[in-house]
C-alpha cells in the first residue's frame, strides 16, 4: 500500500509570500497519476493539478505543480487571501485505489 | 455545465445500510470514458475513497470497504447509487459524488456533499 504523507501540517502565511507544499510518497509513483486538490471550509474540493503539473480548467498559473518518484511538490505564488484552504494531493495506485495525503492547511493572514 | 448532486438520509441506524443517489445534469453518465464515484470526509477529517463505476456497470472498490459496499448506475435516470451495509459511527461523514476520468485517474466534479449520521 502506497501512503502519501503531506508536509507541513500547517502553513501560515501573508498576502503575496509563497507557499511550497510537499506530499511524499512511501514508494516511488507515477506522476502521470498525481493530482492536488484545494478544499475550502463547508466545500467539496476543488481539483487544482493533475498529472504532476498539469493546471485544471480555470485555476490560475499562480498554482503550480512539480517532482517525481516520491517527491511531489504544489506551489502558491502571490498568495492571496481566497487562497487559505487545505490542499491534498492524491495518488492513483495500480489496484484501482485512489489514495489521498492527509492534507496541509495553509492560512492566510 | 456539469453538475452532480448527491441525495439520500442524513440520519441512519447503526447496523443499517446508508443508502445515497448523486444525479448528474447537464450531461451523460454514459458518456465514453467517464467513470463515477463515491469519496467520503468523516468529520474534520481527510478524504477517503470508495469506489466507483463505469456505466456499463464495471465497478471498482477500495479494498477496505469492499465487503459492505455496493455502487449501482441507472443510465435511464442518468444516477449512480451508493449502498453501504452494517453501518457504524466511524461512517460518520460527508459523502461526495465525483466524476472519475481514466486517462489521468483524476477527480473533475464534485456534488456539493451531504452528510450522513450514524446513530440511534
């Protein structure tokens, strides 16, 4: 079983700093099958990234994504106050078995 | 645009079974290399998948659950169902309905959730 482990729990920031999220996973991945999610308080998530860098429809190229192997890396440039949600990132095994990290909640002030 | 909804008690029994509905508008459940599932967020929890559904009725469930879950589709009604058996507390959650799509294995739509109650 593959398990996604997000980093750090918690990330505590200003309008306009950037934000690096991590999300590692316990054995090496295919990053055609990564994706990261936003999830705002009382929301469904939101899919943000797919295939490691790949941005969604709509979702602005202040989000980007990165990495390979294990590490898999989600940055937030000019960080704006809309912004503060937790991010997941998600990983498709061979077993047909989505698995999610537990997330990083980013907060903005 | 694509919209899903998921129906069905906020409230059940436990040993029960939780059944939900999510139906999808604004297009088809038929649609060629779509498939549809069900995550679940316990409260001030992560994310947890299901399972899901092709329309042809192939089906796909986490591993973990697998023995007490069923997912269904109606492609006349254009709903996909979720039923899951011997319900308990740790059940607890907001269940969405999602849009699968293979090539990329991501999750495109989501229903706005709904949250189900295990309890007496």
């Amino acid at each position: 079983e593959i398990v996604l482990t997000q980093s750090p729990g918690t990330l505590s920031l200003s309008p306009g700093d950037r934000a690096t999220l991590s999300c590692r996973a316990s054995q090496s991945v295919s990053g055609r099958y990564l994706a990261w999610y936003q999830q705002k308080p009382g929301q469904a998530p939101r899919l943000l990234i797919y295939d490691t860098s790949s941005r969604a429809t709509g979702i602005p190229d202040r989000f980007s994504g990165s990495g390979s192997g294990t590490d898999f890396t989600l940055s937030i440039s000019r960080l704006e106050p809309e912004d503060s949600a937790v991010y997941y990132c998600q990983q498709y095994v061979s077993s047909l078995l989505f698995t999610f990290g537990p997330g990083t909640k980013v907060d903005i002030k | 645009q694509l919209q899903l909804q998921e129906s069905g008690p906020g409230l059940v029994k436990p040993s029960e079974t939780l059944s939900l509905t999510c139906t999808v508008s604004g297009g088809y459940i038929t649609s060629n290399n779509y498939y549809w599932g069900w995550i679940r967020q316990p409260p001030g929890k992560g994310l947890e998948w299901i399972g899901s559904i092709y329309y042809s009725g192939s089906t796909y469930y986490n591993p973990s659950l697998k023995s007490r879950v069923t997912i269904s589709v109606d492609t006349t009604r254009n709903q996909f169902s979720l039923k899951m058996n011997s319900v308990t507390a740790a059940d607890t959650a907001v269940y969405y309905c999602v849009r699968r799509y293979p090539p990329w294995e991501l999750l495109d739509y989501w229903g706005q959730g709904t949250l189900v109650t295990v309890s007496s």
